[in-house]
C-alpha cells in the first residue's frame, strides 16, 4: 500500500479513500512544496504570469475548496510542476473512488534569485531609548475582528539621498486582529506550518510546545520538551520540528504528524534560535554561552559539526537556495555568514548594537535584523554582505518575520506593537498595536495572517489588509 502524507499525518490510500478533506490537505501541501521549490514567488507574480486573478490564485494555494482545474493547471504549469500528477491528485480530491497518487519525490533546488540592489541609507540619529517599562495587559480584552489602524511612524525613515526623514505618509492601513489564543505560559517563539494549517508556540514557562489548529483557533495538543524552551524551527515537508530548551541545553525533535516526541538531542550551552536546512536534513541550533553554532542530523539524531561564531548568537535564518545560515551575535554586533555545505563561516558583518532576529527575504535578497536595544532593523544586502539601511522601529524589537507574498517584513517589539516595513522601498509603513507586550512573530506564506506570541500567555491572531 503506498503511504500518502497528508498535513495531519502518514495514511494509506484505503484511509485517504474515505477523507476527501485529508486529500484536499495534501494537494495543499504539494502546491506549498512546490512553490517553494520555483522560488517562492508573489501571488501578483503568478496571478500576472498566468493570467487569473489574484484571488483566484490565492484560493489555489489556500485550498479551503477544491478550485476549478483550469487555473490550478495554469499555476502548476508556470511553476515547472507535473500537471499530469497534479490532476490526477485533483481528481481524486472530487471522488473517493479515484486513488491518490503517489507523494511526489524530491522536487528540485530552489533557483537562486537575482538580488536587487538598494541605495545606501544613512542612518538619522537619535538619543538611546529608555529601558523598556513592563506595561501590564491585566483586564484588557481584545474583542474577535476588532479593526486596529496601522499609523505611521513619522520621522522614522531617513531618505536615503539626505539622510533626512521623508515627508511623505503612505495612506493608514487596516489590520484586523482575529482572536487570541490561549497557550502555555511564557510563550517565547511561535511558527506556523502552512500546509497542516497548524501553529506552534515554544512556552518557556512550563517546558511544553503548544499545537494551535488555525481552522478551530484553538490548542489542539501539547506536548512536553525539555526545560525553558526559546526556539521553534520546522519543515513542513518533513513533518518535523525543532525546539531549542534553554535550561538543559538540547535539542527536542517532534514528529508533528503525530504530536509526539522522538528524541532530545545534547547541544552546546544555553541554545536560543534554530533553523532547519531541508536540504541536508540538518538543524542549525545557536548556543549562546559557547559561541558557537550545533548542526544536528534530525535523522540520526546526532551533532554533527560545532561551528565557532561571535558572541551571545541568537537569532538565526537560513537562505535554502544559496545554503547559508545568518546568525545574529548580540554581544559583538555582527551576523555571521555560514556556508551550510562546508559547515564553515565565510563571512562576517558588522550590523550594530545588540542584534536579536534574523529573517530572510529570498524576494530581494536581503536579511533583516533586529537590534533590541537600539529600537532599530538593519537591512542587509546579501549580495554585497553589507548593510544597505537601518530603519527605526518600536521598543525592543526582537523577532522578526518576511511575507514574501505582501512585501512585508513585521517586528515583534516590547511595546505592544508589530512594526510593519516595506520590503520594497525599505520604508517603515505603519504598527499595529497589538495590546500586549510581544516578543515572537510568524506568518502564513498561503493565507498572510500573523501570528504573535505574547506575553500574558496568548497568540494573536492577525489578519493584515492586502497591500
């Protein structure tokens, strides 16, 4: 019997056969796949090179419903996919009696994307922010579809000709928060899994990882990890995710189809950030007590390479196309640059102060780093490996995510806000005011809602207007 994996989990045909929603899940999970391996293009850029809107192409990727086949071969065509299978995979979403096909094997490397050059942006000066105030969400409720008015951040953004702040205001967005979750206490990370719909919050509290299914909103399973964990990486092809425990310094690996643990993994001291490089079925873990970086083979369950990197690395991303890793070292203000096929670091950039998160923009080639201390973004040409601006944000950014779909990168800050930027003209547009103080942040590539890990023990759930 051929296995079908599905976004819930591993089924046989004869299961499949008697859940068309499952299939529905795993033509999902195909398209998200193979997206990801044409580059991981704009909706706009599809919908333009095939022709249909971009709400239908939208639909296609979301697959709430079954879309009409015309498109959705369109779509697969102009991504290099296999319309023959993909049909087949669609006919077999209309009728229980049409067997599934095969899972679709290894699908090629993402293409390198040309980078796209910025101008130099000098940063306009400002006196050190205050040390950040707790401020205290107790007794604030946050009503379902609320609509919160993104505003601009004025004074923020230099010119990059002058060095002055511009003049202009881009027209007040509308971001709706959607519900909050409640999870474990002191969630410190959150990622979403876009093909199981399926979000995941590491709870530093009380050693647990919280399972959130997006279509109920609410926690479906939890599981237990290590003590403290910080960080949460995961591929969804896999079905596997990565959770860093800060306290007893390893690595948790979660079979996410089943919500089960299947090994914990010794690494260096006080791991935070992790990434996962699907490619080499390596998890790139940052210790920040040893300065270094572990690579453990989430097959074997073993550490493969320790690489030295600067000190305190947090934050880390990885670059699949060009297979290199990112690392944010707060305590000597560089990023460095490991290249994940030699296990070595072949670059470093200075960045600033006290850098945290780390996220990639495959889109323009450009990295986007969060300083805490400095309320600041560096952006970073990966091209040239330098910084190509620095943009003031809230108060004490720390995560940081890109929708490459929207053009948007968002901040988590310490003030009760997500900063919004433009990952185009590099211009800060806008904050939503989240109401409660957020230290995480994640977005679904298929549907662009957001989600933040908060600090009074909920995820916000946030759908963000279309640019």
């Amino acid at each position: 019997m051929q296995p079908v994996t599905a976004g819930g989990g591993s089924l046989t045909d004869d299961d499949a056969l008697d859940d068309l929603d499952q299939r529905l899940t795993f033509l999902r999970s195909e398209l998200y796949r193979l997206r990801l391996a044409a580059g991981e293009p704009s909706l706009r850029s599809v919908a333009q090179k095939t022709g249909w809107s971009r709400a239908t192409v939208s639909r296609i990727f979301t697959c709430d419903a079954l879309p009409t086949w015309a498109p959705l071969e369109a779509v697969v065509t102009h991504l290099g996919g296999d319309a023959t299978r993909f049909r087949q995979l669609w006919m077999a979403c209309k009728s229980i009696d049409i067997p599934v096909p095969p899972v679709a094997p290894t699908l090629p490397a993402t293409p390198d994307v040309p980078p796209q050059q910025h101008p130099p942006v000098v940063p306009s000066q400002r006196p050190p922010r205050r040390n950040m105030v707790a401020l205290s969400a107790a007794g604030m409720a946050v009503v379902a579809t609320a609509l919160i008015a993104t505003f601009w951040m004025a004074g923020h953004h230099p010119d990059s000709a002058t060095g002055q702040p511009t003049s202009s205001r881009p027209a007040a967005t509308v971001a709706r928060i959607v519900t909050t979750i409640p999870v474990g206490k002191r969630p410190e990370a959150v990622a979403v899994d876009p093909t199981s719909r399926t979000i995941y919050t590491v709870n530093y509290g009380d050693g647990t990882v919280s399972v959130i299914d997006a279509r109920k909103q609410a926690v479906v399973a939890t599981i237990p990890v290590g003590s403290g964990p910080a960080g949460v990486a995961l591929d969804p092809a896999s079905h596997t995710a990565v959770v860093t425990n800060n306290r007893d310094d390893t690595a948790t690996i979660i079979d996410t189809a089943h919500n089960a643990v299947v090994a914990s993994v010794k690494v260096g001291t006080n791991p935070w950030g992790v990434a996962i490089d699907p490619t080499d079925r390596s998890a790139y873990v940052a210790n920040m007590w040893d300065y270094s970086v572990s690579v453990v083979n989430i097959d074997n369950h073993t550490v493969t390479a320790t690489i030295p990197v600067g000190k305190n690395p947090y934050g880390i991303a990885i670059d699949h196309a060009s297979h290199t890793a990112y690392v944010a070292n707060s305590s000597d203000g560089t990023v460095s640059v490991i290249d994940t096929l030699t296990r070595a670091v072949e670059a470093t950039i200075p960045v600033g102060n006290d850098p945290r998160g780390v996220a990639i923009d495959t889109a323009h080639h450009t990295a986007f780093v969060t300083h805490e201390a400095e309320g600041t973004v560096t952006v970073v040409d990966l091209a040239t490996r330098r910084p190509a601006a620095k943009l003031h944000v809230g108060n004490s950014p720390f995560g940081v995510t890109v929708d490459r779909g929207y053009h948007t990168a968002y901040t988590a800050n310490h003030d009760s806000s997500l900063t919004v930027i433009d990952t185009e003209t590099l211009v800060v547009t806008g904050a939503i005011q989240v109401g409660k103080e957020t230290f995480s942040v994640d977005v679904d590539p298929v549907t662009h809602t957001v989600y933040t890990a908060n600090d009074d023990n909920t995820v916000s759930v946030i759908a963000p207007s279309q640019p």
